[in-house]
C-alpha cells in the first residue's frame, strides 16, 4: 500500500469528525471543549501562560484580547515557528518554571502533560505561579482509552515513524510520550497534592484516530458505542488554585 493511501490527514480527520458530529448531534471535539474552557478565562487584562506552547495552538485566537501573553517550551525551533505575535516567549522546562509565585491569572496547556516525566513537578509549578483564584485549563489523551494503549505497546522507537506514515506529522511534532498523569484519577490526585480544584474535568470521545478509511472509520464510530466515558480518548480538565 502506497503511503498517499495509507496517511490521515488532518483534513480527512477533521472531515470524520464532521460526520461523527452528524451522528451524535451535540457532541463536541476535545478542541472545542477545550477552547470554550480558555475562552472563559482569557478575558481582558488576563496575564496568561501557555504551558508547552509549541509553535501556536488555542492562543493564536485569543492572545490578542489578553492582558499579558507568555509561552514557555523547551523546544526551540517550536518557539521560533510560533505564530502568536503577541506571545513573549521563553526556552524552559515546564516543572521548573521561571516566574514568581503568583503570576498568572490563567494557565493553558494542550497535548503537553501526557509527556512530563515528573507530572507532580509540573502541577506544582503550576500551583505555584497561579494567582489564587487562577485557572489551569488542559487537554490531553487519556492513558486507559485503547488508542492511546495501542501508542504505548509500540516501540518508542518505531513511534515517530508510525506516526509520520500514518497521519504525515514531521517530528517536530512528535515528543516522547509517558502518560504518567494521563488517568483521570491521576489527575485528581496531582491536583489534590497541588492545592488545586478541580471545576471541570471530563473526557471527549472521538472515533478518528484510526480511521483510515471508509470501513475503518465505520468499524471506530462502532466501537466507541461499547467505550465507557471514563475510557473516552481526550480528557480536559479546569482547576482553581484556593
């Protein structure tokens, strides 16, 4: 099989998705929840942080209407490809974070905690330089949905290669991953130990992700009727600090 037959696009993903939301009126995409969450806080005079920021995301649509925009990552030609002109960017890990305590009235973070090897650390950190009455709004996979079990059963090293064939992703997008948060337990643990609260954390079915043809993706849309929430592929959390 040809690899222009084989890759997922995002398009053809997104295309999925549309047909999934005719399915089951109502639903929503993690990005979706996830943006209606951010948009919440990202209110005028807000001092925000995006952690992990990569190369643009959710604040390409809001930074311009925030106080104070910051971007940290530790990966430097993500942050000079980043698109957000209102963004001060800064090379950092994200458990060790270079700000005073009590900086931010508003933390986002998507597709970054499922790679922290010391999640605690990252929560934290976190906890530390909210505001009290600061949000940490976050999206990402949820470790006991099966798709994320199939990522990690391969081998990290075939990977970024799996990933680059199967859905045309270069490896500036591809990170180790760890998943040591990435249960919804977890995280109410990590939040718990941080002095965080939780007012939002929910889970975000999606059939897409193998769904690499028209069989595939009716076999996925299938299948997920049987996929308990609690199991359901994305999780996006909202947590107060106080």
């Amino acid at each position: 099989m040809c690899y222009a037959a084989v890759v997922l696009s995002l398009d053809k993903q997104n295309s999925y998705r549309e047909r999934y939301r005719a399915m089951r009126p109502g639903w929503r995409t993690s990005g979706e929840v996830y943006e209606s969450l951010v948009r919440r806080y990202a209110i005028r005079d807000a001092v925000v942080l995006d952690l992990g920021c990569g190369a643009g995301g959710v604040m390409e649509l809001l930074g311009a209407q925030v106080g104070m925009l910051a971007g940290i990552d530790r990966h430097l030609p993500s942050l000079r490809c980043n698109r957000v002109c209102a963004m001060h960017r800064v090379l950092s890990d994200v458990d060790a974070l270079p700000f005073p305590a009590a900086s931010f009235d508003l933390v986002v973070s998507s597709w970054v905690i499922e790679h922290a090897a010391r999640p605690e650390r990252l929560f934290a950190e976190v906890s530390r330089v909210l505001k009290p009455a600061g949000h940490f709004v976050f999206l990402t996979p949820n470790a006991a949905n099966y798709v994320t079990l199939l990522n990690r059963l391969t081998p990290k090293l075939a990977q970024a290669p799996l990933v680059r064939m199967l859905y045309g992703r270069g490896s500036m997008d591809t990170f180790p991953v760890t998943y040591r948060a990435n249960t919804l337990r977890t995280l109410r643990k990590l939040a718990s130990d941080a002095g965080l609260r939780i007012c939002a954390l929910e889970t975000v079915h999606d059939p897409t992700y193998l769904a690499f043809g028209e069989v595939a993706f009716r076999l996925s849309a299938f299948v997920e009727r049987f996929v308990a929430n609690e199991r359901a592929v994305h999780i996006v959390g909202d947590f107060v600090k106080g």
